[in-house]
C-alpha cells in the first residue's frame, strides 16, 4: 500500500497505546501481555519513540522547532499518559550536558531533542562531553526533506544531500531515517553504540520533516532491546602469566588507573596490592582507590601531584587500566621516563597497544585484573617492592605537606577585587569538604576550578566526582545538576564552577528552578579565565585578554530567577562555610559567589608537576617524546 493511504493515525490510537505501556510498566511487559500488538501502524515519530523505550529510554530534554513539531506532538501524548518524560530546556549546550550527566552519575538512559539547523548545531557541540568520556546518550535531531522539493529553513545551504548526517557521524555514529522502515536497523546501531561497554558516546538519529509524520507498520517484537553482553578477557593464561613474571622481576611497579577504571574499585585496589604497585590516578578517576589508602599517589599529568608525577617517573614498569592516554594524563606521551615496558588493560584494541613493549591484556577491566590479581596472590611478590612503595609514600607525604600549606593560606589581597580573599584552592577544599559532609556529588567545571579541583579532592570511591576532563567544556559543571531533574533517585549535587564556566550556561538557574533541582552552585570567581591567564603567563610572560573590567553581583544575578536561594561567601573559610551551610538548607537551586584571588602568590594555586605538548613548551616536550621508546 502506498503511504497515503494507509488508515489515519489518530490521538486516540497514540493514547491507547501510551497507556497500555505506561500501565504494564514497560513496552516489553506491554507485549508480553498482550497490551499492545506487536504490528503497530503509526507515524515514523512514535515508533521512535516507542523503540526506545524498548531500549529503556524513557526521558528527554528537549528544545522544539518546526525540525521537530510531529515528535513533539508524540511526547505531549506519551508523557499525558505517563509513559515518557520531557523536560524543556533553554540551551542546547547545557541540555546536552544534563543528558550525559544523567547517564554517567545515574546510568539512566536519555534522549536529546532539538530542531533543525542551529538548535541541533548547539547540542551536536555539546555532546563533545559524551564523546570524549564514553557516556552513551541519543541525540535526535531535526533534518532536512527526504523530497529535496527546495532548501528548507536552517538546513546546511548547498546543493548536497546528508549533510547534517556525514557532520554527526564524524563525532560519532549517525544515521538519517530517509526511510521509516529504517528505524530498527537505526536502532539496532544505536542500542550498540550508546550502550557499548567500553567505547560509549553519542548516537545521531536524523530526523527528516517529511518523515516524522509517515506512516509505517512497526514490528515491535523486532525492534531491538539494549544489548546484554558478556564481560571478555584472555582465554588462556599466557599472557597472564606473562604479565604476573613481569611484574614479579619489576622493583619499581606503577599502575595508571584512567578514566575506565570508574566502577571497578574492587579490582583495582586487589590489582594493586597483589601486584605491590603504586596507584597514579587520572583526573577523572579520583576515588577508585581510596584517598588515604598507603598505595595511592593521587593524580598523575600534566598538572598532576608531586607524589602522581614522581610515580610515573620513577616506575620502571607501567600497567595501564582503562586510559586512553590524554596529554594531560600521560603528559603528552612522555610521562613515564623510566619505563622498560607495558602491561596494559583495556577492552579496545587501539587504547590496549598505544605504547611500544606492551602486553596488552585485552578485555573487561575487572575480569582481567581480577585474574591477574589471583595470579599474582599465588606467587607474592610484594616483598621486593617495599623499598620503592616506601619512597612513593614520602613523596605522598610531600605532597600533603604542599596542600596543607595551601590550604591552610589565609586570605590574599587581590588586585581586582581590592581586599583580600580566599584562595581558589583554600576554598574549594572547604567546599569539597562540605559536600563530603553532607554526602553530595561533586561536579566540576572547566579551568583552574577544575585543576584545583582533581587535586584538591579526597574521594573513596568512584561517582563521588564528576569531572569532565575528557571535553573540559566549559559550563558542563552547572548544566550538569539539571540531569538530576530527571533521575529515579536524584541525589544532592555541588556544582564547582568559574566565573568564566558559569557565564556559559547561566540559563541552567531558570531550567533547575523549573525541574525542582536540589542542589549547588558555588561560583569561584577571580574576574577572570585564570586557568588560561596561567597559562599565558607560564609559557610568554603576560596574560592577554583573559580578564574583565566588569563587575557582577553574581548574587543578586540568581536571586533574580524567581526560587534560586543565593548567598554571598565572604571573604574568609569561616564565612564561606556558614553561607554553604545557609544555602544547602534550602529546599531547590541555590547559589554561592565566592572572590577568590589570582595573582603572583605562589600559594594561590597548586602548581603544575608535568609536560605538556602545548605553546612555546613543544619543542621540549617534542624533542623528549622523539628520544624515547615508549
Ligand atoms: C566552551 C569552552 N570554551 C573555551 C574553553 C578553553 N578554556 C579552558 S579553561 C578556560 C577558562 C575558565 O575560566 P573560569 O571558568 O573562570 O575558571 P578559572 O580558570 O578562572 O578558575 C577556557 C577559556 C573551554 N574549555 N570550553
Ligand atoms: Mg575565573
């Protein structure tokens, strides 16, 4: 049959299924019990809709736009009869980020809806976030006519077709549903891609305007549910052991736990006692061992620690888990000056053979470094290690030492704010303290907030802090707390963020008012973007146009958003504390604005340890990477 005449899909039919699934509690209960038939016909738009929720995808944050009206229509039914949720957003960027948030701090699946065109260009930039830290999240964007019966408003102007499909898939995968009868094979890519175990990130469904509202009979059965895999390592032992000899001969043993080791504390901490190594942890991987734990030299890179960078110097042997070997990370590929070789774990094959000399144990973290842990247990090799895992522990100590005076530095005049005020570093650790306390997440968001903060925290496992040091984008921090509004069983969140973070996605006030967010944000301010003043000034001697003339009253900025409770911080810990106590007594969004210093004194920051291949520094850092083997 033609498409025009297939019968009309009225508001009632788009009802009567909506509720059958919100009553069975699931789509797949739905059609179990014999709720919904498995051949449906309805538009391209709801069947969407209705194959991802067979995936568990029940949320959305959306901005609507003529690229959008038929979906749109098909949320306001599914969500009146309580089978999906939308929250409406006021910035692509941030709702983008809301969505990866949501999946990454909740595993909770969701859907990103824009229009066409400069609605969609805004969320594709943002989904950078999911990109670069593995967070699976759809992103449904409005697209250009499957009849090409004349430019459409918004489409990319020229005379080629796809365009908005081949930009999406360069970022990650995409595909344009030209056809409604194409929706299960785009499904089935997609339950894939953002459900993949180690190489997550974002999937591009392109949504044509002329096919939204086409219609086509749906097999339910037939669409895909998220896929169940099973968790992969080493089928034989060789390797292993291989690796466990290796480890067995090496005095001087470092483990660099990346960002995929988020999750797998248990094996890490085994992994790393068995095997007598010292633990160097990436930004986004604070907490996998514990803060105080004797084998924890905190975070290693291009800012690092003292006790991280001396860990990753001294080892002469390095076992990789779960990284990807960021510049910041492995400072930028010449970090490891000692090493004679690799063991590394990982489940993608490109990240497990980045090094020369490497034994790649490929497979599931925790699978792999479980065996390898049971291995290493039957053969003890820790004795030969105490000499360099003393070492390690005095270089910790050096590095507590550092902070402490850090911490402990009282207020510094400060020329723009003409006072003195707190340091960055003393006042995120006084707020990092008392999120701790309270038991909230931590977000952080780009810039000296973001260094300062991977060095500051104490965590003692993972998911306390959400870092996102893969984009480093700012703003992400804030437009973080509004995931919250569509999680289970949302949790208190503390958004860290600058002055220059917070000006990206300021709209994030009006959006958590809105969505009953409890939680944070407490903006470290120094009138500038300090973290690239650093920079500048490291490598050329002046700062050039990072700073402001213009003062904000940042409090009276959110306590204009009708239901933001904001607090002034003061100028000292003792005032800061009391108005974070204030703030988190109040039942929605609130919002500290705390000066904070920036300037010469080398007590307002915590320093860099590392290498970085960046600015007038690259011919050192290139000219060591060339020498050596790694
Ligand atoms: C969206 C975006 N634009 C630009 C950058 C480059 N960048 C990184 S940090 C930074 C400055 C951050 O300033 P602020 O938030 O005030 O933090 P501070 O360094 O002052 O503590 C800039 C411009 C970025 N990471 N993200
Ligand atoms: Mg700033």
């Amino acid at each position: 049959m033609h498409m025009l005449e297939r019968p009309p899909v009225t508001e009632s039919n788009l009802r009567q299924r909506a509720r059958a699934i919100a009553q069975a509690g699931s789509l797949e209960a739905a059609l179990v019990k014999g709720k919904i038939p498995k051949l449906v016909e309805c538009t391209l738009s709801e069947a969407l809709v209705l194959g991802l929720l067979k995936q568990g995808v029940r949320k959305y944050f959306a901005i609507f736009g003529h690229g959008s009206t038929d979906l749109g229509n098909v949320l306001r039914i599914y969500e009146a009869e309580g089978a999906t949720r939308t929250v409406n957003c006021r910035n692509e960027v941030e709702m983008a980020h809301a969505a990866t948030a949501l999946r990454w701090q909740y595993g909770e699946r969701a859907a990103v809806v824009t229009s066409i065109g400069p609605g969609a260009m805004q969320a594709f930039a943002g989904s950078l976030a999911a990109a670069s830290n593995g967070v699976g999240v759809y992103h449904i964007y409005g697209d250009e006519t499957t009849f090409g019966e004349g430019y459409n408003m918004q489409q990319v102007p020229k005379e080629e077709q796809g365009l908005f499909g081949r930009m999406t898939a360069v970022l990650g995968q995409s595909y344009v549903l030209h056809t409604p009868e194409a929706l299960r094979d785009a499904l089935r890519r997609g339950a894939l891609c953002v459900n993949h175990p180690y190489r997550a990130g974002p999937f591009y469904l392109l949504l044509p305007l002329n096919t939204q509202p086409a219609r086509l009979t749906v097999n339910l059965a037939a669409l895909p549910v998220q896929p169940s895999l099973p968790k992969l390592a080493p089928s034989g032992d060789a390797e292993i052991e291989r690796a466990a000899e290796m480890i067995a001969k090496a005095a001087k043993v470092a483990i660099k736990a990346g960002g995929g080791t988020r999750g797998h504390d248990a094996a890490v901490i085994r992994l790393a006692e068995a095997a007598g190594a010292a633990v160097v942890l990436s930004p986004g991987s604070t907490g996998v061992l514990p803060d105080a734990h004797s084998q924890n030299m905190h975070v290693g890179g291009s800012k690092g620690s003292i006790s991280g960078n001396f860990a990753m110097a001294e080892a002469e042997l390095l076992v990789v888990i779960g990284s990807r070997a960021v510049c910041q990370a492995d400072c930028s590929g010449i970090g490891y000056k000692s090493a004679q070789a690799v063991i590394n774990i990982n489940g993608d094959l490109a990240d497990a053979l980045h090094y020369n000399k490497t034994v790649a144990l490929v497979g599931d973290i925790g699978a792999v470094a479980e065996r390898l842990a049971a291995k290493l247990e039957g053969i003890k090799v820790t004795s030969k290690k105490r000499a360099w895992l003393a070492a390690c522990a005095d270089k910790k100590g050096e590095w507590a030492d550092y902070k402490r005076i850090r911490f402990e530095c009282p207020p510094l005049r400060d020329e723009a704010w003409q006072k003195p005020v707190l340091t960055q570093p003393a006042a995120i650790k006084v707020v990092a303290d008392y999120a701790k306390q309270i038991g909230a997440a931590k977000f952080f968001d780009a810039g000296d907030v973001q260094a300062n903060g991977f060095q500051i925290v104490e965590d003692n496992r993972t998911g306390d802090t959400f870092t996102e040091t893969g984009a480093s984008y700012m703003g992400f921090a804030v437009s973080a707390l509004l995931g919250s509004a569509l999680a289970d069983h949302p949790r208190y969140g503390v958004a860290f963020t600058g002055d220059g973070s917070f000006m990206m996605n300021p709209q994030v006030l009006i959006d958590a008012v809105q969505n009953g967010v409890r939680g944070m944000i407490v903006i470290f301010d120094n009138r500038r973007m300090a973290a690239i003043t650093g920079l500048q000034v490291a490598q050329y001697n002046n700062d050039f146009r990072t700073n402001d003339r213009v003062a904000v009253d940042y409090v009276q900025l959110a306590a204009a958003v009708t239901g933001v409770h904001a607090m002034f911080g003061g100028e000292n810990a003792e005032s800061l504390r009391w108005a974070l106590k204030s703030a988190h007594t109040h039942e929605g969004l609130s919002v500290v604005h705390v000066p904070v210093y920036s300037g010469p004194d080398e007590r307002g920051g915590l320093g860099a340890w590392g290498q970085w291949n960046v600015g007038n520094w690259c011919d050192d850092v290139q000219d060591a990477w060339i020498k050596q083997d790694l």
